[in-house]
C-alpha cells in the first residue's frame, strides 16, 4: 500500500503540471483578448503597452513565462511560497488571495458535504428499505426536486423566505469566525443548505439505487439466514458494499467544488474562490486562473488518492501491489 | 405502478415549471421591451437633490461585483470614473468642481488653491497659490507642499506608475515627455518657487488647462510615502489621503521605512473600500462649493449578487447602490408612484456609437456612411438597452453638456421618431459607387457580408438584429462576430474591422478635446504593429502610417480633422472653444461621417428611503459622495 500511494504521489505531480502547463498554453497561446489593453488607459500606444506587459511579465515568451513560473512555484517570490505572481486587475498576490478566499469556499463545502451526505444516504436507505412505500415516493419525488431546482433558483428563493419575509437567517456575504461566530454559523445555514440540495438528491437515488442491487446478493440472504438482525444486515454487510460508488462521487464531487460553487458563492456573495476565478476568465487575468487551476487539479488528485486508499478498506477485495 | 408515473410526472411538470419561472423575467441586462414609460429629457430626469444635509452616519453603498480598477486605485494611473469619484472625498489637486449635476458641476473651482492661477505669457504659465492648513492624513500629518503637487507630475510622466492613460494631457507641459523618455527624473517645466507656489510652463497654449488640473492624478502625494511604491498599483493600496476622507487604518500605517508599510485595513482590492474621516481636515481650509461632507463614514461593499444589491436597498439595509439596474428594477422604480424619487437619471455625459472604418469598403465611401446614418433605427437599438429611460438618442458626436447652445437640436439626419429613413437613406447610397444601378440599395459585392465585430453582453446581443435590419434595407448585409473582448481586435488598426457595433466613449473632463482628440485625431493612431487606437474610424490616417500598418487607402485618402482640434484646443476663451468644438462636431457629423452615433446614455441609481440628499457628480459621471447625507432613523441593518 505504501508503495503504490507513492507511485500515486509521484503521478499527481506530473498530472498536476500538465495541467498547469496546458492552462498556460490556452491563455497564452489562444489569448481571450489583450489584458495590457484594459489598463492602458486612453492612450494605448505600443510603448505604453509594452510598458504594461513588461510589469505583467508578458513581454517574455510562453516557455519562458511557464518557467518563471515553476520556478516561483518551487521557490517562491516576492510575495512568498509557492509564488503565484499577482492579480492584474488588483495587484494583489495570488497566494494572499488564495489563502484568503480558500477557507471560505472549503467551509461552504465542508457544510454542504456533510448535509448532502447524511441527508441523501440517509434518504436513500430509507428509500431502499422501504421500497414501493409512500416513503420511497415521497423520498424520490425530493430527489428529483433536487435535481430539477437550478441552484440560482433555489438560493433566491431560500433568501426571499428565510431572510425577507421570516427574517430568521441572515442575508448575503459571509462573516469570518473570529468576527462573531455566531453569525458566521447563521450566515452558513443558507448557502451551505442550497448547494447540499442538489447533491443530497443525487446521493439519496444513487444509495437507493445500490442498496437494492445489494440487498438482493445471495451473502446478504445467508446474513438473514443466519438470524442476523435487520439494522445489521443492512449497515454492516449491505451499506457498506454500496457505498463504493458514493464514497467515488464524493470525492470527485469534493475536488470540483475546491474549484468553486460559482453559482452559491455569487447568490450568496460569498467571496470565495469560484466567483473569483470566473471573474478572472473573463478579464484574462492569467495568474489568477493558472493558481485557482493549479489549486484545483491538487485537490483533484489528492481527493483520487484518498477515494483510491478508502477503497481498500471498504472492499476487502482491492488490495494495491 | 400506474400511481407512481403519475407521481413522478407531476414532480417533474413541478421542477419544469420553477426552472420556467426562474429561467423567465427578463432577467439579462438589457433584455428586450422597454418599460413603456417616457424618458425624461433634460438633466434632471427623475430625481432631482433634495432633503437635508444631515451630518453623522455611516454612507452603505453596495458595489457589483468588482471594483474593476485600471491601475489598482492608484491615483497616479487610476482611470475609472468609480476610482475618481471615490477620490472627490479624499484627495484635492489644485483645482476641483463643484460636484453638482448640469453645466454647473461642469465648472472647474480652485480646491487646493487658493484662487484661479495667474496666467500669463500668451496662455502659456499657470502661477497658482496654494491654501493654507490643507494637511495630509496621519500618519503623514504635515502641510501640503507645492513640492508634493510637482512630484505628483513626476510620477505621472514616469511610465512605471501606470500612468498610461494620463500622459498625453500633460506633454503640454515643457519637459514633461523628458521624464517619459528617461532624459530626466522631473518635471522641468514645473517651478516652485516656495512650498506655497507652483508654477507650470506649456509648450503651447492650452484653453482646457484647468480642466486637466483638476484631475485626480495630479493631487498632490507625499513622496516620503509613495517613493516605497515601486510597481504600478502599489501605492493604491496605501494611498495618503489630503481631503475630508481617508481609507480606514491610514493612521496605522507604520511608514518609518518602506519594509513597514503594509496595506491600509480598509481597503480590500476584492471586498470593500471603508472611509472615514481625515482627522487632519480643516473645514475652514475648503472652498464650500466643493463639497458638504455629511457621512462621518462610507462603506464600499462588493456585492456579486445583483438582485440583493436591490432587495438591501429596497430595505434600506443600504443607502446606494452601484449595481446595474436590469429591466426588472427599472421598471418597478418608473411604475410606481411611491418608488419613482428613489429612481436617480442624470445623462452621463457619454455617447455609444456605431463606428465605420473610413479606410474598408463600403464605409470608405462618404455616402454610404451618411446613408447609413439615415436609416439607422435608433429607437430600436435604445429598447435594446432597455427603453428610453436608459437615455436620449443621440443626433451628433458630443453629449449635450459638452456642446455650445447653437447646437441644441442639431440632427443632420432627421428621420421620423428616429425610428429611421429609408428613402433618404437611399437617396444617399444612390450617390455611391457601390451602388451601381443607383436604386437606392447597395449591390456591389463589397455590401455583402461584411464584418460586423460587437461585445457579447445581453445588451449588444439585443442590438444586432436591430442593426442588421436597418442595414439590410439598403443592401448592406453583416457578418456579425458577438466577442466577449470586442476591443481586443476593433481597436486594433491591423485587424481592418470595417464595423463595430458596441463601443461608447465619455469624457475624462467637461471639455471636447477628450472626446475628439482619442477619437478623431489621426496622431493617435499607432504608427508601427502591435498599438492601438480608439480612432476606430482612423479619421486623420496618414500614408506613410498606413502603409506601416499594411492599410490600404481609397482614393483621396482619409480626410483629417487635426488641423481643427489643435485650434480648438489653443482657444482660451471658454465660449469660443465651446463654438468652435459644436463646429467641428458639426463637421465630422456632415463631411467626414465616421460614426452613427444613437444615444447619450444615462446614468441611473437607485436609492434607499433612508438617503435623506442625493445629488449627481456631473463631473465623474457617479454619485456626489461630497454632497449625500443619510437620515439614521431610517437605515435598517
């Protein structure tokens, strides 16, 4: 097992640099617009452009940016490790922001997972045990629900109710921990519950779904057989069998949204990471994007990792050489 | 089994139905059908400056999205109008302007001076005197200089602070473009005699002068403090405040070596700008004009969501906001009656245009681009930015505000409720060469299929079949390319983009040159591959700059209109300049044609029950944060 978690380690890294390698390439080489255009003012003659690439590190060619690039990653800049440059558009550094805005994302997350987790597999069991039921309807008719509300919708409505006409919730924009924890709490309820929603649906039919696949395997007939009680049946030898393919969702699921909830954290005014980088497409602010990029496709590989090793312990039949 | 379709089809006719409501609307900017109400014409549209100045409270605006500054909010190289109106509270050049809607806020008055300036030498030196007691924020805390405004022209002609889009209004200035060119380090045409006076030299005479004085870059900066800024944008994130207001957290600044200094606490470059108050302001040291001060503090909120920005405001959970109103809240705020005083239109003293390229066929002949002019439905590209209450069709190049009387009503090309004029339009075209059987429609190949180049928001996607049919009705058929960065390749003089769709242009300060002189000025076009220019039409091209660029030129060349800017621009006379830009408009409207210009926009805001004053900046085109006051009974949190 070690031996194959390094291999893996060791394969993130490369992954992760072709990553960033082909994310420069499409910014550099397939260029959205010209970002030296945007702050040169009225009077964007060649001098005062290439005085303002110079100042981004544009004047350089693309294998010489990528190297600078890695460079800093490994070493750091002027700003600190790993160096990400700084944004264009605010000349703030990359990495500041990052760890900035990071937390705030990998809360929202944090909340939503845990909601859509127990909420949706608790649902989807429910709905597998009883099958057929008014439960199982009504359990799949929230499911579908889920998966139909866009999360734009449902994140207005939610503050429409809970903030304007009730007034029990707080509104928009998020309040950090130490500033009043209270608020911060209540401020999570909202955003965290309207992102949960749609994954909740899906986790409650894909429970549902492999459950009953299982509950109908001969092991689990001989557990019945055996005078084993019901819950037992169910948790220990049924669940635990049909929670591969959730526990897979799970962490693709988790590595995506490190790239941002866009759609929650703009509702919601969340200042996180997804608003910020989708602002930065648009301006062609290319250290923004490269480090959000490059955060993402580490999440990515390490949530692969970790799915990969929790494998092996859910299902005896998986061993790693 | 039967039972449970059933189920499942409801929830899912459930699910379409929300998803059709939420999907509904009319939600994107700029979507379609108007409000049906009639646009107030004149400057003071819906909402006008009322209630008292109350002092005290903290001033809550919602900002959308992002601050979207050019130079990081440094003032050196800042070029946004949202950048130079939050400065109005916190800095003060020599001179300023009163900060009040119409012609009025137009007018420039002496801030840090202490009077208008000497003049003399042919209009060629400017002697100014400064106030006494104008001090800078902790922890710089001491007096003005007249050194600290000459190092803020320094920094300016200095390429390295950003200052890009400034320069040209201050080459001027004898010595000035030394600075640019390395030759020097100051300014030379820039004396001060004493810490009191500041005198500048000008290599020719320039009558707008005071108007380029009164711009935020030249306020004076401590350089004790600004010298520790080494990049463009730096000094943005500490800048030292000399007006009524300062960035929240400047009195912590530990400014005893540059290693020290660290961003200022109210300022968040992706979050908020909080001001308060300079504690070093002296309300005796300002010229009452200028500015009220009410709030003793404002907040500058980043707001991604745009319906909250409305429903806060609505609730007065804010007071103002600086969010796009859709034709959702546009509407609701013109249709009720109760609503409509929060509703604030004041014209912006911009215009957006349609722009020919003098030098692609067909628009490099003159009668297809006055033909052009006279078909164009203009009302219908406005109710593609949302009716008429987004602003007034335009009839010629400058906004109202910038034109002298004799222009007021000035349409070279009429057409019924300027809807457009189909049988004038082709009277025109008949006259030229691409129409080769002089009926009126364009049928040389040249007409067909040419490249329309425009932005891809909700509005300009609105636009284009309004365009299209306009041209089409005679002969002219587009290729139209909606890019989300149109300015990347129109602006680009190598890319020969015959037809843009979606620029807009307003002015830096209340005087045409700004508008003319980026626009029309064939000097401003590149004169080598890799610039660019918003000469859009390359009015004013010149041979040898057009063969550098691989341009080829009809025959005749492009006319240029040079010759009338530098005249109108060396004019001291205020009334004489304003005649002599209202002729030139006049000229390029009838003999040089470039543009179809459709609508003097609208600057609209909506305001909370708790604003107890408001007024319009005419000047920055944004609120008069110098002038608002808020009524605290009436805020809600």
């Amino acid at each position: 097992m070690l031996a194959y978690t390094i291999r893996r380690l060791i394969w993130a890294v490369v992954v992760v640099l072709i990553v960033t390698m082909v994310t420069f390439a499409i910014f550099y080489l397939m260029p959205p617009g010209d970002p030296a255009i945007r702050f040169a003012g009225r009077a964007p003659n060649p001098r005062v452009l290439d005085q303002i690439r110079e100042n981004f590190g544009l004047d350089k060619p693309f294998y010489q940016q990528y190297w600078i690039f890695l460079k800093n990653l490994v070493t750091g800049d002027e700003y600190g490790w790993p160096g990400l440059g700084f944004s264009y558009d605010t000349r703030v550094p990359v990495r500041n922001e990052l760890l900035d805005r990071l937390p705030r994302t990998l809360i929202l997350i944090a909340g939503a997972a845990v909601l859509w987790l127990i909420v949706g597999v608790t649902i989807g069991i429910i709905s597998a045990v009883r099958r057929g039921t008014l439960v199982d309807k009504a359990a799949m008719g929230f499911a579908l629900f889920g998966v139909s509300a866009p999360v734009f919708w449902l994140g207005l409505v939610a503050l429409f109710v809970f903030w304007q006409k009730l007034g029990i919730l707080p509104g928009t924009g998020y309040t950090a921990f130490s500033d009043d924890p209270k608020e911060w709490f209540l401020h999570l309820i909202l955003p965290c519950t309207v992102l949960a929603m749609l994954y909740a649906a899906f986790y409650a039919r894909m429970t549902r779904g492999n459950l009953l696949e299982t509950l109908g395997e001969d092991y689990i007939r001989t557990a019945r057989a055996k005078g084993l009680p019901e819950r037992k049946v169910i948790m220990k030898h049924g669940l635990r069998a049909s929670l591969t393919p959730v526990v897979t969702m799970f962490g693709m699921d988790i590595a995506l949204l490190i790239g941002g909830a866009v759609i929650t954290e703009t509702v919601f005014n969340w200042q996180g990471i997804g608003s910020w980088v989708i602002r930065a497409t648009t301006n062609s602010n290319l250290p923004v994007v490269v480090g959000v990029v490059l955060m993402a496709a580490i999440a990515v590989v390490i949530m692969n990792l970790l799915v990969d090793i929790l494998y092996a312990y859910l299902d005896p039949r998986v061993r790693y050489q | 089994m039967k039972r449970t379709r059933l189920l499942a089809i409801l929830v899912l006719a459930l699910g379409l139905a929300m998803t059709a409501a939420a999907c509904g609307g009319g939600e994107e900017e700029g979507g379609g059908g108007g409000t049906g109400a009639a646009a107030p014409s004149g400057e003071s549209g819906f909402g006008t400056a009322t209630g008292p100045a109350n002092k005290g409270g903290t001033y809550r605006v919602d900002v959308e999205s992002a601050f979207d500054f050019t130079d990081a909010f440094d003032p050196t190289g800042e070029y946004t109008a949202l950048g130079w109106s939050f400065y109005t509270l916190m800095l003060r050049p020599l001179m300023t302007y009163k900060h009040v809607a119409g012609a009025d806020g137009n007018v420039p008055i002496p801030d840090l001076a202490a009077e208008e300036p000497e003049i003399s030498d042919g209009g060629k030196t400017y002697t100014f005197t400064l106030r006494d007691g104008v001090k800078y924020a902790p922890p710089v805390d001491r007096e003005v200089t007249s050194k600290d405004v000459a190092y803020a022209f320094d920094r300016l002609a200095d390429p390295t602070y950003g200052g890009a889009g400034y320069p040209l209004y201050y080459q001027a200035i004898t010595g000035f473009t030394d600075v640019a060119d390395g030759k020097a380090k100051t300014v030379a045409g820039i004396e001060t005699p004493d810490d009191k006076t500041i005198v500048f030299h000008l290599d020719k005479p320039a009558g707008d002068f005071l108007y380029r004085l009164a711009m935020p870059a030249t306020a004076p900066i401590p350089e004790e403090v600004a010298k520790c800024a080494k990049k463009a944008g730096d000094y943005g994130r500490y800048p030292i405040a000399n007006g009524p207001y300062m960035v929240e957290g400047t009195d912590k600044l530990d400014i005893s070596s540059c290693n020290t200094i660290k961003p200022v606490s109210g300022y968040n470059p992706e979050a908020f700008l909080h001001l308060v108050r300079n504690p070093n302001y002296d309300e005796a040291t300002e010229n009452p004009d200028a500015r009220e001060n009410n709030p003793d503090r404002f907040e500058f909120n980043i707001n991604s969501n745009v319906d909250d920005c409305f429903n806060k405001v609505k609730e007065a959970i804010i007071d103002d906001t600086l969010c796009g109103e859709t034709p959702k809240q546009t509407k609701e705020y013109t249709e009720n009656e109760d609503l409509k005083p929060l509703l604030k239109l004041y014209p912006d003293d911009s215009t957006f245009y349609l722009s020919m390229n003098l030098t692609q066929p067909p628009f490099d002949d003159v009668h297809v681009r006055r033909a052009a002019n006279f078909v164009q439905d203009k009302v219908g590209l406005i109710r593609a930015w949302g009716g008429p209450v987004v602003g007034d069709v335009a009839t010629h190049i400058l906004p109202p505000s910038l034109v002298p009387d004799s222009l007021e009503g000035y349409d070279p090309y009429p057409s019924p409720d300027h809807t457009g004029d189909v049988e004038a339009a082709k009277k025109e075209m008949a006259q030229s060469k691409y129409d080769t059987d002089q009926d009126g429609i364009c049928d040389a190949p040249e007409c067909k299929n040419v490249l329309h180049i425009i932005g891809d928001s909700g509005r300009e996607r609105g636009m284009v079949p309004v365009i299209e049919d306009s041209l089409g009705k005679i002969g002219i058929t587009l290729n139209t390319r909606l890019l989300g960065d149109q300015y990347s390749v129109i602006l680009d003089p190598t890319k020969k983009v015959p037809f843009g769709g979606g620029p807009g242009w307003g002015k830096d300060y209340p005087d045409a040159f700004t508008f003319f002189f980026y626009l029309f000025d064939g000097r401003v076009i590149p004169k080598e591959k890799g610039g660019v220019t918003y000469n859009e039409p390359l009015v004013g091209i010149d041979d040898a700059t057009a063969k550098s660029l691989g341009i080829d030129l009809p025959a005749g060349g492009v006319p240029s209109v040079n010759s009338d800017i530098d005249n109108c621009v060396g004019t001291a006379d205020d009334t004489q300049r304003l005649e002599c830009w209202g002729e030139l408009d006049k000229k390029l409207m009838e003999d040089v044609v470039p543009w179809v210009p459709y609508i003097w926009r609208n600057n609209s805001t909506i305001i909370a029950p708790s604003v107890s004053r408001w007024e319009f900046d005419q000047s920055t085109g944004n609120q008069a944060w110098t002038r608002v006051a808020v009524d605290q009974s009436k805020q809600q949190k």
